[in-house]
C-alpha cells in the first residue's frame, strides 16, 4: 500500500517537472523571474534526448546489476570469500570516485560519445547493488538453506531458486536507488559528447541561456521521478499476482 | 543463534563438499592477475613518443623501451607471486612480499621516467613521451595484488610500507628521474596553476561540508524531534539529489545574478554570480541529504531500553542527548560525514564549469583541448583525494563503533 502511494507521488511530481521543462511554461517561467526572452529547447527534441537518456541510464544500470549481483552471490559462497575483502575495497574505491572524472579519464581513450558515460555510470552503481544483494543473502535464513539442502538443491538450484529469491526485496530496492542515481547523474555525459537531457543544459551553460539549463534540469528530475515512479508501480503490479502454491 | 553444533558441522561439510575451496580461488586470482602484469609487460604498448601533446604516438612495447629490465622485472614478478603461491606462511611472509611488489612497481615507474627522458633525446621540444596501456594494466594488476597481498597483515605495517615507498618516489623525482614523462612536462608548464587548483579544491570543499554541517545539524536534531518534519525534510533533500549537478550550478548563477541585479547591495557581501558562491551553494545543498540522514538516524540509534534507562536515573533530555545518544549514534553520524566529504570532492569538480576554480577547471580544460594529459593531471589529485578522505573517514568510523562492540 506505502508503495502504491509513494509511486503514485512520484508520478506526479514528475508530471509536474516535466510540465516545468515545457517549452512554454519554462519560457514564461524565465520571463516572470526577470530573465530576457530566448529560443527554447523545442519539446519533440526534449523527448529525443530523454529517450536518449533513459537508455543510456537503464543499460548502465543493466550491466551494473549483472555485475553487482554475481559479484555478491560470488562472495557470499565459501569459494568467494576469501575475496570479499578485495571486491569490497575495489568497488569501494570505484563508487568514491567521481563520475565526471571517470568520463573525463576514459575519453581520451574511449572517445566521443556514450562509452564514457556508460562506463562512469557503471561504476557508480555497482557499489549499492553488490550492498544490497549481500544483505539480502545474509539475512536469508540457515534454515531456509538446509531445507534445501536436504531436499537435495544443487549449489546452483540453492542459488537461484533459495538465496536470490529470498534476497529480491533488498536486491531490487538497491537496483531502484541506482537507477535513480544513474538517472540524476546521465546528464554529466553531455561533456563528454553524449546525447543526453545534459545536452541543452551544457549549451545553456556556454551560451549564458538559462532556458535551456531550467528544461534540461526539469526534464531530467522529471525522468529521475518517472523511473522511481515507474518501479514501484511495475512492484505493486508483480506482486499482486498470486503466489504459485 | 542457538544452532545445535551437529547442525553447524553439517552445514560447514554441505558447503565445503562440493564447491572449490577459497584458497584455490584466491590463488586462480592471483595466477590470472601475474598473467595480466607479464603481458602487459611483453606484449601491450608501454610508452608512446607523439610529435605533441595532442596527437596520439607510435606506441612502444616494455621490452623496447626498457630493454632487459622488463624480463627481469616479469621474473621477479613470477618469483614474488610463486613464493607465496603454494602456501601461506603468516604476517612476516605476507609483509615481505607486499613490500617487494611494492618495490617492483616502484622500480618499474622509475625505470619507465628514465627511459621516456632517455627516448626524447634528439627529438624536437614539442615532442612528448607517454605512458600507455600496458603501463596502466600494469599499475592495476599490481595494485590488486597488493591488496590481495595487505590482507593479514597490521594496517601500521602496510602504512609503514607505503610510507617507504612514497618517499622513495619523492626523492626519484627531485632526482628527476620523471622529467622525460608527458604529465610532468605539462605539470611544469601549470605547476602554479596547479597549485592554485590544489589550495581551491581543498578550501572549497571543505567550505561546503561546513556549510551543509552548520545546516543539516539542526535539521537532522529537528528531523528526529518531529517525525511529520522528518517526511518533509527527506523529501525536499532527496528531491534535489536528483537534479542534475551541472544544471543546479548554472541555475544558480542565473539565479544569484537575477538577485544581484535586483538587490545590488549584495555585491558588497562579496557575492559574485560566477566563480565560488554558486558552487559552495549547489554542494551544499546535495551534502545536505546524507549529513541531515546521519545526524537523525545517529540520534535515533540508541536502543529505547537504555534511554529509559537513563530517564530512569533521573538524567533530563538534554543530557540524554549530550550523554547517551551523541556517543551511541557517532558512527552513523560519521558514515553520514564520509559519504558527504567524498561527495563534496567530486561534485567541487563541476565548478570548474561556473568558474569556481580548483581541479575541475584544469579536467575541463584538458577535455576542451582534447589532451589526455592535462585531463589526467588534473583528475589524478581529485580521485588520491576522494578516496583518502573515504579511508580516512572509514577508518575513523571503525574507531568510534570499537567501543559498543
């Protein structure tokens, strides 16, 4: 019921936002708080970069998922660890640094567009769901996982249809605060060359056009509160569904 | 846990029967990291000798450039790797060997500086020497086997080590044995700008985590107080986590200059549109989320008993405060702290985009010129920064959970 609720909020602050970022009432936005009248970012090239946007934060968000969740699984078998130090130090370190300075770093070397960006994303979100998937295999119960066992559950049917399972909750709790983060964070990309709702806000930047920077911004906050809208309400979907007995 | 130890025995065999053994994975890791440090050195290309600082060079193997010191460096490399590969002989062993990989790759930077300054000579001053791919795989494989390596040995000794090392560095550059690198070449063509960069960057993000501080303490004390305050806070605070740095930054320039045209008398505060104030103000303001969280959560994680406990001995709610929920809660305060400072050194970079100054201008710059090296002279100190400061806070956080445990 909370999730319903928070979703349906989000839903409409990012009506809101997105109502902001509109061509014309950003435009009489900027004219009552006392700035000059200047060309818009037109709304069918907003949608354009927001489409843009969205794919480059999902498939970063992906990728990070696969990574975060194996990499957990990994390190909560005894086989794994041994590592868990390592992996905690290592991804400890890939989340403290910033975003703008992965793209910047990985320019030179990956050039124009979106790779940079994908990779700086990547790297700021494995952190938050290796977290969750630990804890949510941690706190799956040792009875659970003999009730399995004597059942005779393979390692990997222990795996996928016990541990991971059980974790989902905090595995996908993790994944949505990722998403949003990576949303937020997509429009850095646009320094980089990628097409993103970063773009106008860059160019309003250079061209002293805070039109611009204003719908980019709201666009952008827009689709943050979209994709937290549209997770938990695709959650209350899923799981009203009945369980299978 | 009240397990019956039949029942832990059990489980401990189910899971060791048939699964690898976390030795036999850390030692596959291992292997596969020494593999990655010896290709890298025989086979990718270390050092790069380009007409200037913006076209790419012709990249060069270790085996060129260094000659027969990168055989005997992937020699040694095998050798310290092989004699701990079989068997893990305590603290002692571990030390020695980190301190011997440490030594390889200091050897391996100082060789590389010599060879770059050897390989320019007769070339035109415009021509620069860089380290490539391979000399950057290098430098990650080794330092993954040195954390490996860190691991079971005293966090004083690694230190010691470490210390060791960097001083041995210092005195190879005052020796100047990097002079011949590229990003030495551009750091003496900007030291003082660097520096400038350097004194920005600190001051500014240090201001915006007192700022945000001065403003999330109370916040978080009323946050805790008022749970229907608390909804509101989280909200606002979360909201702006999701808008876009770079734009919250030119918002406020536009902003504070509306404001500035309207109330001129501001100017005399020494508020300018552009440069530090909107950027000490848009870090502030993402710093507030974490820092407010901290401060409320810390509050609120004393367990109810003892606090009953202290009303019952007749102690009133400021001292329980003071008392009881400051010590108890310090850890998550700090955890709160560490995200925000770590924060705050990133989200400072952006306003090298508004005219703030500090790292982020020199990165930008870089960028705008296309010229790796500059962006990587400017990047280096803000990621040494970002994750000293994570350590440091971390170790700090460990330090005042110790005594509850």
């Amino acid at each position: 019921m909370k999730q319903l609720h928070y979703g349906l909020a989000a839903a409409a602050v990012a009506l809101a936002l997105a109502a902001v970022a509109d061509p014309d009432t950003a435009s009489r936005l900027v004219e009552a708080l006392g700035g000059t009248r200047k060309p818009p970012v037109p709304a069918d090239r907003l949608l354009d970069l927001a489409a843009r946007h969205a794919t480059l934060a999902i498939t970063s968000v992906a990728v990070a998922s696969i990574l975060g969740v194996t990499l957990g699984v990994f390190v909560t078998r005894s086989a794994g660890a041994a590592l868990r130090p390592l992996v905690d130090t290592l991804v400890a370190a890939l989340q403290a640094i910033p975003p703008i300075v992965v793209v910047a770093l990985a320019f030179p070397a990956l050039g124009f567009g979106s790779a940079p960006t994908v990779l700086a994303l990547v790297f700021y979100c494995v952190m938050p769901v290796l977290r969750g998937t630990i804890a949510g295999i941690e706190a799956v119960p040792g009875e659970a996982r003999q009730a399995a066992r004597a059942m005779g559950f393979t390692r990997w049917q222990l795996i996928w249809s016990i541990e991971v399972p059980l974790a989902l909750p905090l595995i996908s709790e993790a994944v949505r605060v990722a998403l949003v983060l990576a949303v937020a964070t997509a429009a850095i990309g646009a320094l980089a060359g990628a097409a993103t709702l970063g773009t106008p806000i860059i160019t309003g930047l250079q061209n002293q056009n805070e039109l611009h920077i204003l719908q980019g911004a709201a666009a952008t906050a827009a689709l943050a509160f979209l994709a937290e809208a549209a997770w938990l309400l695709g959650l209350c979907l899923v799981e009203r569904q009945p369980v299978e007995a | 846990m009240t397990e019956a130890p039949g029942a832990v025995a059990s489980e401990r065999r189910l899971d060791r029967l048939p699964s690898l053994s976390g030795d036999a994975v850390a030692r596959g890791l291992k292997a596969v990291l020494t593999a990655i440090a010896i290709w890298a050195l025989v086979g990718m290309g270390w050092l790069s000798i380009a007409p200037n600082r913006l076209l790419p060079g012709e990249a060069l193997p270790a085996t060129a450039v260094l000659g027969g010191w990168a055989h005997a460096s992937a020699l040694a490399l095998l050798l310290i790797v092989g004699a701990g590969f079989r068997r893990d002989a305590g603290e002692a062993a571990r030390a020695a060997r980190f301190a011997l990989l440490l030594g390889l790759l200091i050897g391996l930077l100082i060789l590389t500086g010599i060879a770059a300054g050897r390989s320019l000579e007769g070339e035109p001053p415009s021509a620069r020497c860089m380290v490539g791919a391979g000399f950057f795989t290098m430098v990650g494989a080794i330092v993954l086997l040195l954390l490996d390596e860190a691991r079971g040995v005293r966090p004083t000794l690694v230190a010691a080590i470490v210390l060791c090392g960097v001083v041995a560095l210092a005195i190879a550059k005052r020796s100047g044995a990097f002079e011949g690198l590229s990003i030495m070449v551009e750091y003496r063509a900007r030291s003082d700008l660097f520096r400038a960069a350097l004194l920005r960057h600190v001051a500014l993000s240090v201001s915006a985590l007192a700022i945000a501080l001065l403003v999330s303490i109370p916040l978080g004390w009323l946050a805790f107080r008022h749970p229907r305050f608390r909804a509101g806070v989280n909200a606002l605070l979360s909201g702006i986590q999701v808008v876009p740095a770079v734009a919250l930054f030119g918002l406020l320039v536009s902003l504070l200059s509306f404001a500035l045209a309207a109330w001129s008398s501001l100017r005399g505060l020494g508020l300018a549109a552009i440069g530090p104030t909107p950027a000490l103000i848009g870090v502030a303001a993402y710093l507030m989320l974490p820092l407010t969280r901290g401060v409320a959560t810390g509050l609120a994680a004393a367990d109810p008993a003892v606090i009953e406990t202290a009303r019952g001995m007749g102690m009133t709610d400021r001292r329980i405060a003071w008392e009881v929920r400051l010590p108890l809660g310090l850890p998550v305060f700090v955890s709160g702290l560490r995200v925000a400072a770590v924060q705050s050194i990133g989200l400072t970079t952006l306003g090298g985009l508004i005219g703030a100054g500090g790292f982020g201008a020199l990165v930008f710059e870089g960028m705008a010129q296309f010229a790796p090296d500059l962006i990587i002279l400017g990047s280096l100190p803000i990621v040494a920064m970002a994750i000293l400061a994570d350590l440091a806070l971390r170790a700090f956080e460990l330090r005042v959970a110790r005594p509850l445990s």
